[in-house]
C-alpha cells in the first residue's frame, strides 16, 4: 500500500502487518475507526485514537463486539453488542469498573463538582471546568453507536453490490428536506430536576433585581416630594417676610 507523497512516500506491507496484529484486532479496525470517529461520526472530545487502541489491543471482548457490528443488522445482535462497546467508552474515559455511561458521566462530573455541604449553592464558581470533557449520556451515545454500526456496516460489506440493508435516517441521522442531519439525542436535554433548580434559581435573582429597582424608584419619589415640601416651604416664608 502506498503511503505519503514526495519525500515521504513509502510503501506498506499490509500483509505483514495482518500477521502482526492479528486478525481479531485487524477485523475489529473498521468498527474501532468510526466509534472513535471518522469523516462521518464525531469524535470523543480530546480521546484520539492512542489510548483506545491501546485499550483495544488488550481486550479480546471489545474486539470482537467491534467486528460482530459491522453484520449486527444481519444476526440481530445489537442488543447484546452494544452494552459492551459502552463497557469500552466508559474504560475510555477511565473508569474501567463501570460499564454505564450514565454512571461514569456522573462520577467525572463529582470529582470537579460535587458539593462540600448541603447548603452549598447550586451555581458555584468553578475554575478549569470545561464540560466537554464529561463522557456522552446514554442518550447521546446510542446515536453515535446507531451511525457506528451503519458506518461499519458498509466498510465491513464493502465488496458487495449493496454492503448494507441499513439506511442513515434513524441510525443516527434524520432525512430532512433530502438533507441528513445529525441526531444527536431523544428526550429531554437535562433532568426535570435540575432544570427546576436553575429556572427557580433565576427567578430568584429577577425577585432580587425588581425590589431593587422598585426600592430605587421608592427612593427617587420620597427624594422628589422632599424637595416639594422644602420649596413650598422656602415660599411661605418669603410670603411672610414681605
């Protein structure tokens, strides 16, 4: 395989490198390619490719799920397929204990965020905080595995006429006037709970902002009818002055 252009052009054994990987770890490479993301599939922020493929290389589990969801559509395995490749972006993100990504996201949000007391505010100042790096909700990642298993789906059939019985729109994307878009998630975008919190949270910041306001309006009228009565005053003793 050619590699490179100009100077570093160079050419690849890839045969070598088969008997080198392996073929578990090679056929697994597609599916791992578009999970981690590819031209089509979004990547985990700030993960690349380094450390899951390291991951990868050491579990047999991980490997085969990759290879079986290129044909899941086929044996109707995506029930058990899936559960494991969550297994997988969980370890990704350093929690090698804990298969949900719901859990996981939860755990990394505690260890910047997590109050010291009860009382604490809700709204806190953070410093180095960037929730880009929280894992996806379970949501958001059974779309990105929806359009994982499409993607693979075609590459791993790539040498037949039709690779794939699958079609983009509810695999990840919606069809909207002959465009693709991506979906990104069903249901709501946060908890009921928390968006109570902070909707109540704001409503008391507006209470505090209006009885400034009508404080500082009270203010400026009892200012104006002093100064009335200081004038009406100045003239009655300059009626009786004369």
């Amino acid at each position: 395989m050619e590699y490179g252009t100009g100077n570093s052009k160079r050419y690849i054994n890839v045969t070598k490198l088969y008997m080198e990987l392996g073929p578990s770890l090679c056929a697994s490479l597609p599916g791992f390619h578009a999970l981690t993301g590819c031209d089509y599939n979004p990547s985990f922020f700030q993960k690349g490719k380094i450390r899951p493929y390291k991951i990868l290389i050491k579990n047999q589990n991980y490997q085969k799920a990759l290879t079986d969801l290129g044909v899941a559509h086929i044996t109707e395995s995506r029930k058990e397929i899936l559960p494991i490749l969550e297994a997988f972006i969980c370890e990704i993100y350093g929690y090698k204990n804990i298969s949900n990504i719901n859990a996981a996201r939860f755990q990394k949000f505690c260890v910047t965020y997590k109050a010291n007391t009860e009382d604490e505010p809700f709204k806190k100042t953070l410093k180095n905080c960037d929730p880009s790096t929280l894992p996806p909700c379970k949501a958001e990642l059974q779309q990105h595995l929806l359009r994982t298993q499409y993607i693979t789906s075609i590459w791993r059939n790539a040498y037949l006429r039709f690779p794939s019985s699958l079609t983009p729109n509810r695999n990840g994307w919606t069809l909207h006037e002959d465009t693709l878009h991506f979906h990104w998630f069903d249901g709501d975008c946060m908890p009921q709970s928390v968006f109570d919190a902070i909707v109540h949270e704001n409503n008391k910041q507006n209470n505090i902002g209006n009885d400034t306001t009508d404080n500082a309006g009270v203010s400026e009228l009892d200012t104006d009818e002093s100064e009335v009565d200081s004038d009406s005053s100045d003239e009655g003793a300059s009626t009786e002055e004369e």
